[in-house]
C-alpha cells in the first residue's frame, strides 16, 4: 500500500521538488499549496492550503484522510520571505507579523493538527524545512531569521512530545539553493561562493533537498527524531 504524504508550498521550487521525488519513491502526494499544482497523475492531487489559516489547515487534513484514510508524512516546506527587504531599524510590523503567521505560528499549528492524528495511528514522521537563516544573522530581512529560528524549535518541541507515539520529527535546512527566492540576490551569493563561503562551490539545487526528505521518508532514520540535516554544501561549518 502506497504511503501518503502530504507537502505544503509544492507547486513549485523546493516543494515541488520534494513531492515529486517521493511520487517517485512510491508515495501517493498531497500537493497542497495556495497555487495550483500542475501535470499531476497517478492518484496525485493538489489542495489548496494557506498555512497560516486554521479552516485551510483542517480542510487540508480532513480531505486526505477523506480520499486516502490515512497520512503517513508531513512536509512542512511553505514559508515566505519579506516582500521588501528592510533594515531591522526600519522592519515593519505588517512585515513581521506576515512571516511569523506563515512560516513559524502556520507551521506550528500544521505539526500540531497532523501529530493529533499520527498520534492516532501511532506512527508517521514529520519534516520542517527550516533554513540556514534560522542561526545565520541578515539584517536586511530579520524577521525571516526570527521566523525560521522558530521553526528549529517546533521541531525539537514535536520530536520530544511525539516520540511516544513512535512518529519522528526532522529538521532540513536548506543553504542557498536556485529557487524564486533567491533569484534576485544569485549574482551576490554566486560570488561569495567562489570566494569560499561553502565548501562545495556551488548554490543547491532543490534536488540536493529532496534527495534528504527522500531519506527520512524511507525510514532510515527513525532513531534519529529531533535530528537537524544541513543541506547547504558545508556552510555550517566552522572554519578558519
């Protein structure tokens, strides 16, 4: 029997990429994303979801366990950057409180209304997609930093609570990856790699992710819940 995963912000980038590698590795995918999915097949599907919305969130779950009766694995991938970068002396509340209430209170409340019903079936992995940001300081868009910092703490919070319920819960922490989101800052981050700022000379690729996810997905580390993978070509290394 197919596994179920449910993935948020799939439609494209680093979402996308992750759904479509674990239709690959034979799990029946939610694609749930407030922009359309395309060119799905096979039983896959897409359900709209805003995150930071509780009707969406509980619309999201009921409807898979409506069409699959089941869910086996949460990806919690959507999250926003600032639509405008601002110096933390002139962030905006409307700024803030727009990325705490998608990226850290939508994924929180994501983990939560899934763990209730993993609990349930007493057995499922949950994955949070974090970011390097979230111990990395950029002053120009603090409140992605706060945002993403909190959700390295959802993690360890629902990987401690949900361990008696033999459901593991991960973190990945993507570097700086060829996405939308980084697309018009790539000549910058390009030019730092080169001079060394990661081991490996190159920006990710939302692959080099999945291909973590994929991992998790298939079981081989579930003696490992709370655990943090870095997939950022070394960055988080400390060198000197």
């Amino acid at each position: 029997m197919n596994k179920i995963a449910v993935v948020t912000g799939a439609s494209r980038g680093i979402g996308r990429s992750i759904a479509d590698n674990l239709v690959q590795n034979g799990h029946r995918v939610i694609y749930a994303d407030i922009i359309k999915a395309e060119g799905l097949t096979n039983g896959n599907i897409h359900i709209f979801c805003d995150i930071s919305s509780q009707i969406d969130r509980e619309r999201l779950l009921a409807e898979t366990l409506e069409r699959f009766g089941q869910v086996d694995l949460l990806i919690n991938n959507a999250g926003v950057a600032p639509l405008t970068r601002l110096d933390i002396l002139e962030t905006t509340t409307e700024s803030f409180q727009r990325l705490m209430n998608i990226n850290l209170e939508g994924t929180f409340f994501m983990c939560q209304i899934f763990a209730n019903q993993l609990a349930k079936q007493r057995s499922g992995r949950i994955v949070n997609i974090s970011s390097i940001s979230s111990y990395t300081s950029s002053v120009n868009r603090g409140e992605y930093c706060i945002s993403k910092a909190g959700v390295s703490m959802v993690t360890r919070l629902f990987a401690d609570r949900m361990a008696e319920y033999n459901v593991g819960v991960f973190e990945v922490k993507p570097g700086i990856i060829n996405t939308d989101m980084t697309a018009g800052v790539q000549e910058k981050y390009k030019g730092l790699i080169e001079k060394g700022l990661t081991p490996i000379k190159r920006m990710g690729e939302p692959q080099d992710v999945a291909d973590v996810v994929n991992a998790i997905a298939a079981g081989h580390f579930d003696f490992c819940t709370g655990q943090v993978f870095n997939a950022d070509g070394g960055y988080h290394i400390r060198r000197l």
